[in-house]
C-alpha cells in the first residue's frame, strides 16, 4: 500500500488531556465497548475449539470401560466348569488407542478446521476495521458540526450588528422596510444554528453508542491521509478478502478430507483388564492385549461420491465468493477515489472564494462606512461568507471521510489511525497474547509526512 500519509492520528499529543480525546483514544475505547466486536470473537473462540476438536482425533485416546452386576451361567464354557450360582460379576478396562493411518483424512479434517479458525479471525479484524470506520466517521462529524455551529453563531452576530444599525437608520430616516428584511434574516441566521445543534447532538448520539462514554468537550483535529494514486491502493489486505480466501483453501481440504473418508483406518490399540466372577465363571479374570485394529466401510450406498460433489461445489461457491468479494471492494474503493478527487478540486476552488470574500467584505464595510454601499449588500455578503465557509467545513470534512474509506478498504485504518496493536483482540482464544503475524505490521510503504491537520488552510 504505497500511498503517502499524514502522521497516525494522536501521535505527538502525548496523552490527552482531561476532557479531551484524540481518535486514537476513542477507537480503543469502541473497540472495547462495541458488542457486536465481541460476538465475532465469540465466533473465533468457537471456531478454534472446533479445530481443537478436529485434533483431537490424531492423538492418543485413553477409555476406562467397567460393569459391574449380577451373572449366573448353567454350563461349562472353554472348559470352565460353571458355578450354576448367582456370582457378582464386575471387570475394569483401560484401553488405549491411536491412529496410525486414515489416508490423511483426520489430518485434511484438522486443515480444513484450521483455515475456517483463520477464516474466522480475519472477520473479526474486518469487524474491527469497521467499528473503527464508524467512530473516525462520527468523531469528524462532531468537529465538523461544531465548526458549523461557530460559523453559524458568527453569522447571528454579524446579523444583530446590521439589525441595529438598519434599526438606527430607520429612526433617523423614518423608513422601516430595511428593518424588516434585517429581521427576517436575522431569524433565519438563528434558525441555521438551531440546525446546526441539532445535527451536533445527532453526532454525539452515535458516539455515545459507539465509544461508550459522552462526547467530551474537546475532540483533538486528527491528521488524514492524502493518498497519491489509486494504483497505490493494495486491495488483497482486506481483511474481508483474506478472509474467503481462507474459507477456499477449507473447502479444497475439506474435499481431499472425503476422499480418504471411507478409506481403511488402521489403529494401534492396547488394552488391561481386571475382573472377578466374570462371565458367572468363579475366579479372576484378568488380561492384557496390543493389536492393530481395522476398520473399512466396503459399501456405503453412493455416499462418498455424492459428499464429494457438494464438496466440488462448494469449491466453486468460494472461487466465485472470493471473486466477488474483491470485486465489490475494488468497485466500492474506486467510487470513494473518485469522490476524494473530486473533493480535493472543489477545496481548492472554495478556499480560493473564501479569500476573495474576505477581500470583499472588507471592501464593503468601508463603502458602508462611506454610505456608498446599501445596508442589505452588507447581509447579502456576509451570508455568502457564512455559506462558503460552512461549504468548506463540509468538504474537508468530507475529504477526510473519503481518505480513511480508502485506508479501510485496504484495512490499513486502525494501523494508521491508533496503531498495529489493536488490529486484532489483544488475547487469543486460550487468553495468550495474539501472534502478530505480517498482515498485522505497519506496511513499509506507507511513509509518514506532516501535511497539514483537517482544516487548517494552505498560507500561499
């Protein structure tokens, strides 16, 4: 994934500070609290019990056997002579017992449980990536209404100070139509807060259901990536695509696995006895034994073959899934591309308006101040400024939305944004530390580069 990017987000802060968090902290956070992060890892637990299972059946088996009851018998048997009497009869067995050949079909069942386990853990990184996605989401989009709401606020008092001199001049003048429209606009400024708070407390629910906790009065400007080409963009990392690539290789195996099903199995089997009374025959009867032990289905009814033809087809299924699958994410990621693009020239050309409103408020404030400018040019430039400015939030935040999609279609999100640790669950199912293995390192393509934070606009 060679891509440049900005430096991971929260670095260089130090801890954040009381009332304050940074988006690193808040993906911890909902990554320890989303529910549903950890019902796919109750999966993962259950998949590695299965595997578990599977492995079972190559190791050695150990089986204690006992009876114990009343045995009577009324002829000799071997040359025993029978009591013809009523004996309590009781024995114990230990027996021992292990594979020695199946032609690989415990082995191939084992594999095949193996890869649905991995299969299993890179859903729950996908889920992960996706839980992370939703906070990065909704942690902009709280900054970004809260960023509204000061321009929007702005704009009110702009609108009061051109509502009191429209009132002034009314009373010097005798007219009140400018007082009027002063007014009406004023009213509508104070509406564009009020949907501006209301937008703010829509985000603030999501965060609160994501991360668990309120939203804290500080949220620290996290730095977004800036991806130079979609070409750079590797979409076999995908958590979700690794994943149906496991769940093919289970299915080949799973197949190889039929073929040896029905096939001799041959057993190394070892058994001791102690009994008394055995048989209604007075006495010990105690023995000892190690065979090889056989075991061979010769006819099964077409069963083996039809098992194989749905394991063929589920061969093809997963081919056809994995195809799919990174299809859809490349399909997906190249509409996000396309946006991010787009949102980039549109930037430029907003700021680019921005500044030239500036130049030209200022102008109009003196011609006022000269009384060569009308009153309501005053409002009318001064709306313009709000809705510029209100625009460029809402594309930079936008920006930043489309940047981190493009990280998590490449499952490089939580890498970047909080840190290689917290890609997969910091326990295996067995409560060990997890094995980092390569997908889980930060790629050494991705380079670090202070480009400037959200918001902040360029000083040429």
């Amino acid at each position: 994934m060679a891509f440049l990017a900005t430096a991971r987000a929260g670095e260089g802060g130090g801890a954040a500070s009381r009332g304050s968090v940074n988006l690193k902290d808040a993906i911890t956070k909902a990554l320890a609290h989303d529910p549903t992060v950890r019902k796919v890892f109750a999966d993962v637990i259950q998949a590695d019990g299965f595997a578990k299972e599977m492995r079972a059946d190559m190791r050695p088996q150990v089986f204690l056997e006992a009876s114990a009851g009343a045995e009577r018998r009324d002829r000799s048997s071997d040359g025993f002579l029978a009591s013809d009497e009523w004996l309590f009869s009781r024995s114990a067995s230990l027996v021992g017992r292990q594979l020695l050949w199946s032609n690989n079909y415990f082995s191939n069942r084992y594999k095949d449980a193996q890869q649905r386990r991995e299969a299993t853990l890179m859903l729950e990184k996908q889920q992960r990536e996706l839980t992370a996605y939703a906070v990065t989401g909704v942690f902009l989009d709280i900054i970004h209404a809260r960023r509204q709401i000061m321009y929007a606020e702005n704009n009110v008092a702009e609108h009061s100070r051109v509502l009191g001199l429209a009132k002034e001049r009314a009373e010097a003048a005798g007219t009140q139509a400018d007082v009027d429209l002063s007014d009406a606009r004023y009213n509508l400024a104070l509406n564009l807060v009020r949907e501006r708070r209301l937008a703010l407390k829509q985000a603030e629910a999501k965060y609160l259901r994501l991360v668990g906790e309120p939203v804290p009065n500080t949220l620290a400007m996290p730095r977004v990536p800036s991806v130079k080409s979609f070409a750079s963009l590797d979409f076999h990392k995908n958590w979700h695509y690794k994943a149906t690539l496991h769940q093919h290789t289970a299915a080949t195996l799973q197949k190889d696995a039929l073929k040896g099903k029905y096939a001799p199995r041959f057993y190394l089997e070892g058994r001791g006895t102690v009994g008394q009374d055995v048989d209604g025959i007075e006495g010990r009867d105690n023995s000892a034994s190690a065979m090889i032990v056989m075991s061979w289905d010769l006819i099964d009814g077409g069963r083996r073959k039809a098992e194989i033809q749905q394991a063929s087809a589920d061969i093809e299924r997963q081919e056809a899934i994995t195809q799919e699958v990174y299809e859809t994410i490349r399909q997906d990621a190249a509409a996000h591309w396309a946006d991010y693009t787009s949102a980039g020239y549109r930037l430029d050309l907003l700021r680019k308006y921005s500044k030239s409103l500036k130049g030209t408020v200022g102008l109009y404030r003196e011609q006022f101040d000269l009384g060569t400018r009308p009153l309501l040019s005053m409002l009318d430039i001064q709306n313009e400024v709000t809705s510029a400015n209100i625009r460029i939030a809402e594309e930079e935040r936008d920006q930043a939305k489309l940047g981190y999609s493009l990280l998590y279609f490449t499952s490089g999100l939580i890498t970047y944004a909080a840190g290689a640790e917290h890609i997969a669950t910091p326990r295996e199912p067995d409560g060990s530390p997890p094995a980092r293995s390569m997908g889980d390192r930060v790629p050494q393509s991705v380079e670090l580069a202070n480009t400037r934070p959200l918001g902040q606009r360029n000083s040429k």
